[in-house]
C-alpha cells in the first residue's frame, strides 16, 4: 500500500510551489485572525529554512509520508514543533495540489513561451540569410513549385507563433486559484480567498470549491499545447531528416547534431531529429493518458488524480529538450543552396507559372490553359528538354493562337520572384516577413 500510495518521487517536483501556497495560505490565516502572528512567523521561518534544505540538497522521498505536502509538514514540525500543525487549518491536500500544479503549469507556460521564442529566432535569422535562396517546394513529397527558402523556414516561425498563443491561452485561462476549496465544500473559517489568490498572482479564487479540486482542465489544455508544438517540432525534424539525406542532400548537419554508424565510418545520421520526432509520440501518448484517465472520475477528487503529474512533467521534459535541439539545430546546419536550386526546377516545377501566363496575357479559361500546359510538358518530355527551353513555334504546334508569342520568364527564379501576393515567397514579401517577425519577436 505505501509503494502504490505514495507520490513524492513524482511529486516533489512541487516543493517550490508548494512552499509558495504555505507561505500565502499561512500570512492569510494570521491577517484574517485565525491563527497567531508569532505562529504564523515561525511558519515562515521554518518554510524558509526547509527552502535553504531543498535547494541545496534536494527533496528526500520518505515514501511513508506519501507526497511533497505532507513532506513539507512533517519536516516543518521538526523544526518549529507545535505551530507547524495549524498550518493545515482550513485547507486540505485537495486545494493544496490543485493550487501547486495550477502554479507549476503556469510557469511551464512561460518557459514553454521562452524556448519557443528562441526557436522562432533562430528560424528568422535563416530565414533572412536564405530570403533569396531558391529551394524546391513540395506537395505530395513531389517537385511542385519553386519557393525561397527563407519562406519555407518563416512558415516554421508562424507555426511556433500559434504555439505561444496557445501556451498564453492556457495560463490566461488556468489563473484561478483553487486554494480555499479546501476538501470539496469549502471552509467554515473566515478566510481571504482573494487575497491568497493575489498573493500567489492569480486573477481570482475558483469560483466552485468542488470544481476547484476535481478540475484539470488546465493540465489537459497544457498538453494539448505541449502536444500540437512537439508535432510541429516532429515535422521540422522531418524535414532535416530528408534532407540530410543524400538522394536530398539539401542540407549538412554538424557533428553536434549527429552521430556516427557503429560500422560505417562514413556516415553521419540525423540522431537528434529522430529522437525530436520520436518524442512527440510520447508526448502525444501523455496527452491521451491524461483524458482517459479524467473521462469516467466523479466529483470531486479520486486518487486517479495521483497520476494526473507524471505524465505532463515527462511530455514537458521532452518537449523543452526538443525545443532545444531544434533550436540549436535550425542555428548551426549549413543548409546547400546550389542543391536545393537544381532540384526546384526539376520535374517542370514553373508549370503552373506558364498556364498563369496564358490566363493573364492571353485571356483564356484557367482550365483551358491547365490543358495546353500540360501538353507542352508532355511535348518536352518527348524532347528531354526543359521549359525554360521551349520557343514560340513549340508553343504554336500545340495552340495556333500562341503563334509568335513572348514567352514569359520560366526559371525558377522568375517564378519565386512573380509570387508577390500577400504571404506569398517572393524574395520581396520574405524580406517584409523578417522585418515583420523581427519586431514581433522584439516586443
């Protein structure tokens, strides 16, 4: 029963928060007269000193003592003896941990918001090196159009930016403080809810002593954050992946960022991006472990909820260290653009920027000019020559109306420069995208 009850391997983790809740929820009971002011400073002298003990020594896991609270307790009462014991009035463990892992989660939050801003920096800073680089872009994972690969590394920097919205989401709406609910029906002593819900910084006490014990929304919500970011993060290290590959060879990864073969000299694998994409299945299954577990629980508290922490702290941890490697991956890759170009204008990747022209300059139904483009790729193809290769009568035996025409602009970089819509990759609108980003990034 004590190896199955107890929590403080998992839970110690909260020592910082939980000293937090004591130290507001003690000053509350001296301000509101319900305990003495001489108990309440030896309380906090005693709470200040367990803090000095757990940071330089660590949380000692006396399993008998089951979790952080009643660690913290029973060492207090070492300490300062009697006092100790009216520390718990009007509480109970149930506000208590609710009041620590809401406190916990959001300061994941703003770390999580941290890492992400770096990340978006580094993505910037190449995005602004390679504005102008010209790389293939894909849909299918075949040659579709040519983009700049400043634009595509930007797209990265957009996903990054709804990720902190959604962390900031998350803390916004988790800032209510459950301390007060005490067990499930809140407390006959004349508390100050508000005023530990101040102390702490939240906006307000929960309104509902027994949502407040039994919610986790906020640690779902969290991971549904942690989530969608570590799947943006898996696709980015997708993408290194391929192209750190040799049939790609679109970018080359310092040793930092790889390992070698056990067997072959030769090779540097992408071990860092695996592991990134990897995690994000963990992360993923933490996630969907948190709701089963909180799908069938009454009101209010179950010891289900025990579990409600290992698996965000591991889905945090994995995700703050992807965070890093992706970051310090995006900073240090020497990306090869004179690869990346010979492959944009393969497979007629400026296509479509032909039957635009047909549309624009000669008036014709876009299905129609889908049509005749397609046949002058199929006529290239039987001749083994590229698009930027064809003349006026190549075009003119395939449409009589195209006779001694001018031929727009087919190379790739005459495509990537015409793409000067809003958002589009022109070198233009991505050089507006890092100034953009850069300001945002700075306020």
């Amino acid at each position: 029963m004590r190896e199955i009850n107890a929590s403080i391997p998992v839970d110690k983790r909260l020592w910082r928060q939980d000293l937090a809740g004591s130290r507001a929820h003690a000053r509350m009971l001296a301000d509101c007269g319900i305990i003495s002011a001489p108990d309440a400073e030896a309380i906090l002298s005693g709470l200040d000193q367990i803090e000095a003990e757990y940071e330089a020594g660590g949380v000692p896991e006396h399993i008998e003592l089951e979790d952080i609270h009643m660690q913290v307790e029973t060492r207090l009462k070492e300490l300062i003896g009697e006092p100790a014991g009216r520390l718990h009035t009007a509480r109970s463990r149930n506000d208590q941990v609710a009041t620590d892992f809401r406190l916990w989660v959001r300061d994941a939050c703003t770390a999580a918001d941290t890492a992400l801003k770096g990340l978006q920096a580094a993505l910037v800073a190449r995005a602004e090196e390679h504005a102008d680089s010209v790389m293939p872009g894909f849909t299918h994972l075949q040659v579709a159009q040519p983009v700049t690969f400043g634009h595509h590394l930007l797209a990265y920097y957009e996903m990054a930016k709804r990720d902190r919205s959604r962390f900031a989401d998350c803390a916004r709406r988790l800032n209510q403080s459950p301390l007060g609910s005490a067990a499930l029906a809140g407390t006959s002593f004349p508390i100050d809810r508000a005023a530990t819900a101040k102390a702490l910084g939240f906006d307000a006490p929960t309104a509902n002593s027994m949502d407040g014990v039994s919610d986790r929304d906020f640690a779902v919500e969290f991971l549904g954050c942690v989530a969608q970011a570590a799947i943006h993060l898996s696709r980015l290290a997708e993408e290194m992946i391929l192209w750190s590959s040799q049939p790609f060879g679109f970018v080359k990864l310092p040793d930092a960022w790889s390992t070698g073969s056990s067997i072959m000299p030769e090779k540097r694998n992408p071990d860092a991006a695996e592991l990134v994409r990897g995690h994000t299945g963990r992360i993923i299954g933490a996630f969907t472990g948190l709701m089963i577990t909180m799908k069938g629980l009454p009101l209010t508290y179950s010891k289900d909820m025990q579990d409600d922490k290992a698996p965000l702290f591991e889905a945090w941890d994995l995700l703050d260290l992807s965070l890093a490697a992706m970051t310090g991956m995006v900073s240090t890759v020497t990306f090869l653009p004179q690869r990346m170009r010979a492959v944009a204008g393969t497979g007629f990747s400026t296509a479509t920027d032909l039957a635009d022209w047909l549309v624009r300059d000669h008036g014709l139904p876009f299905r129609e000019a889908h049509h005749i483009t397609g046949a002058v790729v199929k006529l290239c193809e039987e001749r083994g020559i590229a698009l930027e290769a064809l003349t006026p009568e190549d075009l003119a035996s395939i449409d009589s109306r195209l006779k001694d025409c001018t031929l727009p602009d087919l190379s790739v970089d005459g495509s990537v420069n015409s793409r000067t819509s809003a958002g589009g990759t022109a070198p233009l609108r991505v050089g507006e995208a890092v100034a953009l980003a850069k300001q945002e990034l700075s306020t």
